[in-house]
C-alpha cells in the first residue's frame, strides 16, 4: 500500500565547505537531510544503503479509532534498499530504489517469517529553481516516479500468515511538486504528491483504488561541521477503493507520520544516515491502517 515511504529519509552532506555562506550549507546539508536520494548542488551522483526496521504496534479502524495489538501478537517489518541516483544535467536527476523486504508475524498459535525482493521504484527531480536563488520566490521542482510491481502481492502469498508478501501487485505511477527555501542555516520544505495505482485482478476479483494524495513539510537544520537535523510530518489520504467496479463503503485510508532525522560526514564523499519515524497513537486522524513506528540506519557515498 502506498504511503509516504515513497518519499523515505536520510541526510546529508561535509562537502558544502566551510567557507560559504550559512544559506548555501542549508540548501546542501539541509536538502540531504530530508530526502535520502537527492544529490546535493556539487554531486553528479551517488550510492547507498539502508536498513529499516519497522513495529506494528496497532492499527487505526475503519472509523479512525486506535486499537492497540492484541496481545500474544506481533509484527515487525524490515527492508534492506540500495540507492542509487545520478545528475542528468544542472536540474535534473534520476534515482533508483531496490528493496529487500522481510516481514516476521506472531499470533497466539504461531509465529511466521517470510520475505523477497520488493516493488522496485524509478524517480525523476526536475528542479525549475532552487532555494534561494531568488529573494521572494521560494525554490521548486516537479517530481515523477514509477513503481513496477516486482515484489510477491499478498493474494500470491504462499505461507499461511502471508509473510512473504513483498509488494502491492500494482503498478503506480506519482507526480508532484516541491517547494522549498532557506533562511540561513535553515531550509523549509513542503511537498504534495499525487499517485496512480493501475487495477489487478486476485482470484478473479477486480481491485481498482483512487488518487491518493500525500502532503509533507519539513524543517532542517545545517551545522557548520556538515552535520543536519531534520524533521518532517507527512499525511496521506485516499478514498474508497473498488470492488468489481462498485465502490466500497468505508474502505478509504488515512495515515498521519512524523519523521526525526539526522546526518553525520565521514570525510569528503561517506555520509551516514539515521532517520525515526511514528505514526502516532491517536483517533481521528488516520484511518484503515497499521499503527508503526521505526528506525532507519544508512549509508551514503557521493561522486565527485
């Protein structure tokens, strides 16, 4: 199901040297401490690697009421990804994610664990102008991705518990738009996404979902040593999805996420990464989806 991982965190980079202004660190370090695969102004491209560990600690119902897991069951997620982006020119780049996906579930009669390749993801940044290079106008750029639906969907499960579920079995395809400026050591962000997920049959059965949307916005901060904080609050809506062409009532979803992140440099091209990440424990906000919380380690290496 599609969420705002799309847009998942990491941090960024020593390489905006000391000797320039504090606007410039935060439009480097600053950027790079919100979004994992963006290149900063001097890198024509990158590498890295994470690992994200995820708990479903309770999901949100149908009317948007918390319920905390029952007791005696669990679950826990974990995804390793290598990135790797590149600058096609000045404005534009390009990025590829690859996920391995592990999903390990508890109930009071067993406990499961299954995983495989994940839906592999392909996105585009075309910046039209960027933070600060104007007083007044706020930088911006147009956003594009596909996801190919190269993980196992969960009607193709074969383990009872549908642990080696990887992916959505649809594929989808974003667009949006980010807008962001600095302040100093400061860059403020916002990002609105829309995204299409093509309809797929399971046991015969006709699934079709609407446009989901997902807004973000974001703060960080850049240090003269290079190091970034960040933090961000994300919130995806979709509506009732599609059963054999009649809609179905209540089936809509919502899923509000807030996201602590931070990076440190290892000399002039290593970069390590850490992000948290918590959809919070109230009613009324999201709804028809876990409740999770995790923790995201990485690893970057940029070129030149």
């Amino acid at each position: 199901m599609f969420n705002s991982r799309l847009i998942a965190f990491a941090v960024g980079a020593l390489l905006c040297s000391f000797g320039q202004q504090a606007s410039a660190q935060a439009c480097c370090a600053g950027v790079n401490a919100i979004t994992p695969a963006r290149l900063g102004l001097h890198e024509d491209a990158l590498v890295g690697a994470s690992f994200r560990l995820q708990n479903v600690y309770g999901n949100y119902d149908a009317s948007g009421n918390y319920q905390r897991a029952l007791s005696g069951t669990s679950e826990q997620d974990l995804q390793e990804a290598v990135v790797v982006a590149a600058r096609v020119s000045s404005r534009v780049q390009v990025a590829l994610l690859a996920p391995i996906v592990q999903t390990i579930r508890r109930t009071r009669q067993a406990v499961e664990s299954g995983g495989g390749l994940g839906d592999l993801n392909f996105s585009t940044r075309y910046d039209i102008l960027r933070a600060h290079e104007s007083r007044f106008v706020p930088g911006f750029g147009f956003l594009a991705g596909l996801t190919v639906p190269t993980g196992r969907a969960a009607e193709a499960a074969r383990m009872p518990l549908a642990t080696d579920a990887t992916g959505t079995g649809a594929a989808q395809v974003i667009v949006g738009l980010a807008l962001e400026q600095s302040y100093g050591p400061w860059l403020l962000g916002s990002t609105g996404v829309l995204a299409w997920r093509s309809s797929r049959t399971a046991q015969e059965i006709r699934l079709s979902s609407p446009l989901q949307m997902t807004l973000r916005v974001a703060a960080s901060y850049a240090f003269k040593n290079g190091v970034g904080l960040g933090a961000a609050a994300s919130y995806a809506a979709e509506g009732n999805r599609s059963v054999n062409g009649q809609l179905v009532p209540q089936s809509s979803n919502r899923l509000l996420n807030g996201m602590l992140s931070g990076v440190i440099p290892f000399g002039e091209r290593w970069r390590g990464t850490a992000m948290f990440s918590m959809s919070p424990p109230l009613s009324g906000i999201s709804r028809n989806q876990p409740a999770n919380m995790g923790t995201t380690i990485g690893i970057i290496w940029s070129y030149p």
